[in-house]
DNA sequence: GCTTCGTTCGAACGCTCGTCCGAACGGTCT
DNA sequence: AGACCGTTCGGACGAGCGTTCGAACGAAGC
C-alpha cells in the first residue's frame, strides 16, 4: 500500500525533510505516477492522517460498545491506543509529529477526528472521577496522551515489554501511581483523600 | 539574541520546513550575515538544541545538590523541567520535534546531553522505588517523560494551571494516580501492594 | 482492427532552497 | 592619511523542490 510506505519515509525525514521522489523511490512507483493517486503532496499526508485516525476511531467504537464500567472503558481505551500505536508506529509518528503542516481545509478535517478522539477519553476520565468537582480534567487527560503518545521515541516492539503489560503499567500508573505511602502533613504517612489535588483552587 | 528568534521560527514551521530566509526575516539579520555567525543551518539547529540541554542541565546540577531525599529530588527535577518547558517552548519544541535531524557529529553531542538528563531521571526514580526487584524502570521513566514533553502540545502558559500546580499535579499522578480504590480480585476493595505491578514476570 | 479507458511514465517547468563570494561599512591602530 | 579588522550585506550559484504535460501502455467494447 502507498499509504504505508509513504508514511514511513515521512516519519523517517520528516514531512518537509521528505520529497516526492523519496516517496517515489521508495514505493516503485514513478513521480507522476504517484500524481495520479494524489493531487498534492499535502493530500497524502492528509490521506494517511485521516486514513489512520479512522481506523483507530472505527476500532474504538467497536471495541467501547457494551462495556459499561467505566475504569473498564478507560482500560479498553489505552489498550486500543497503545495496541494501535505499536502496530503502526510510523504513521502514529507522521500524525503526532505533522499535525499542523497542512493546509487549513485539510487540517480543520483532520481536527475534528482528533477532537472526537480526545473527547471520548476525557468523557472516560470524567465518569471515573465524577466526584471531584473542579478536577482539572485537562491536565489529567493530556498527561495520559503524553504517556501513550511518547512511546513513539522510545519503545521498540520486541525490545520492551509487550503492548498488553504497557497497558497494564501504565493504567497502574495513572489510576494509582508509583504507589509510595503519600505523607501527611504531621509528618506520618496517610492515605492520600482521592480528591486531594484535584479541586481547582 | 539569535538563537532564540531561530527557535521561534523552527518551532513554527519545522526545521526542515523554515528557510534560511524566513530566519533572516523573523531576526532582521541578512542571509550571508547569518552564515557570518553559523557555519550552516544545521549549525544553527545544533546551537539552539546545544544551548538548551546546557542551561537545563546547568540549572537541574544547582538545584539538585543538597537535596538528598528521593520524592524530593524528583520534585525538584519535575518541576525544573516543566518550568524550563514552560519558558522555552518554542526551543523545547524544536528540541522534542528535530532530535534525528542532525548530522551524526552533532546528533551524538545532543544525545550526550540528552543521556546525561534522562539518566538523572532515571538515577532519581531507582531511589525512590529501590525496594521493586525488577521493576520496569524503562517503562516509568518514559511514562514521566512523556506526561512533561507533551505539554508542548497543549500547555498555554496564562491560561492552564501555572507551573507550580502542574508540577504538583504531574508528580502526583505520577505518585499516586488519580488515587481510585484499587479493586482486589475476590470483589471488594482493596490497598494496592506498592509493587503489584512492578515486577517483571 | 480500431477506439476508448484507466494507468504509468520520462522529461521538463518555474521556483525556492542552502550556501558562497566580493564589496562595503565604521572603528582602531600606526 | 592609510591599513587593517570584525561585521554586514546584495546578489548570484547549482541543486533540488513540487508539479504538470503529453505520450505510451494493456485490456475491454464495438
């Protein structure tokens, strides 16, 4: 497939750093050629962006419909993410990396999946933590993509431990931390209030 | 100063997609009077992305030292990090966004500086969590990582959180986590073992 | 056999890129 | 005055960029 190939010279020298007879040379398919399927280079990056974000909504969707529970839901979430994102490292990295290379009309398009995306996790995180009235939702929420998006400078599938115990481990992480004795102010240790930081002022 | 603007210029529109002459229009400095002061674009690159690990790493050294507490000294390493961040987005961004852009000469001297620092997180998380044989230290620290570098992402300084409290609320999820009860496997509610899912096999 | 259609290509277009050259500037020394 | 020096610049260089054009292909329909 283009799309795949393409993705992975541009997360290699990046969108601008790539050319069109990078992308050439490395499909076998002739500058013009490539002309035919696309009617800029910005569309194919537009097309593997979009390309990908549908898939991973599309799985999404499937794999959330019927699970209730909502520490479940948010487990089934990371797990799709992180799955994904190993799977396909290089366009996750093209999409990570190239959000606002693209032109207006493309970008707003590719937008708005990311928006769909990002809502349905802080919808997760908000059912998993409705008591906290003025939790600072947005911090929560960019902190998880900040641990799952990273891994794409760093983790080598086969290398580092397998997707399911990532999911594992950092499910742990941000639904209980390193899990140290948190100490109270008296200078014994306490359980922490689960509300504890999360109020707005 | 120079480099500063280049920054600026590089985070917008990406190293490989600024032109020299976008640098000497944001920096009022000529083409041929830039290349008086860097040898080549890449130099330029190398000097913001060199420039920023020395000051980061400079401050980190000072304001470790005389801290001996674990949980302590990671605080103070979180939040020299997202404070620096939070000063130098733009540089931040080019350093996170171009790391493998550089010619092998200066990448090797970058990634020198950039081992130096992660190996300071890493030296920092093994103190505070010695007692886990076999703990994925690899996984935790890119986990923290990841939370801090994304904040390029979607941090605006003046309208989240200030820094103090990100930090704070960083270190917590880090710590802690969103503090959920941990469910046991027979129903109820239960404490987490602080290792449970920290060992290795 | 001839035409049409979707597909593929080599070669060229105009343009911008990173880099470099030679001249010009304002000081400071003799 | 003249010579030198660090600094700055306009303008040019070849290379490579994204994009386009017209020709060539094999298969399908008449």
């Amino acid at each position: 497939m283009i799309l795949r190939e393409s993705a992975l010279v541009f997360a290699e020298k990046g969108f601008d750093g790539a050319s069109i007879r990078d992308v050439s040379a490395a499909t076998g398919v002739s500058v013009s050629g490539l002309y035919y399927y696309f009617k800029s280079k910005d569309e194919l990056l537009f097309l593997i962006q979009h390309h990908c974000f549908e898939t991973i909504l599309h799985r999404l969707r499937e794999d959330l419909s019927g699970v209730d529970d909502p520490e479940e839901r948010l487990r089934v979430l990371v797990g799709n993410h992180l799955r994904f994102f190993a799977d396909n490292m290089a366009e996750m990295k093209v999409l990570s990396h190239e959000a606002d290379v693209l032109p207006d009309d493309y970008r707003s398009r590719v937008t708005d999946q990311k928006r769909e995306y990002s809502e349905t996790v802080g919808a997760a995180l908000e059912a998993l933590v409705p008591e906290a009235e003025g939790v600072d939702l947005r911090v929560a929420t960019f902190s998880l993509f900040g641990m799952m998006n990273w891994i794409y400078t760093w983790y080598r599938p086969g290398k580092d431990v397998p997707v399911d115990r990532l999911t594992e481990q950092m499910m742990h992480i941000f639904l209980h931390g390193l899990q140290l004795p948190i100490r109270a102010s008296d200078g014994q240790t306490a359980v922490a209030e689960p509300t504890s930081i999360w109020r707005n002022s």
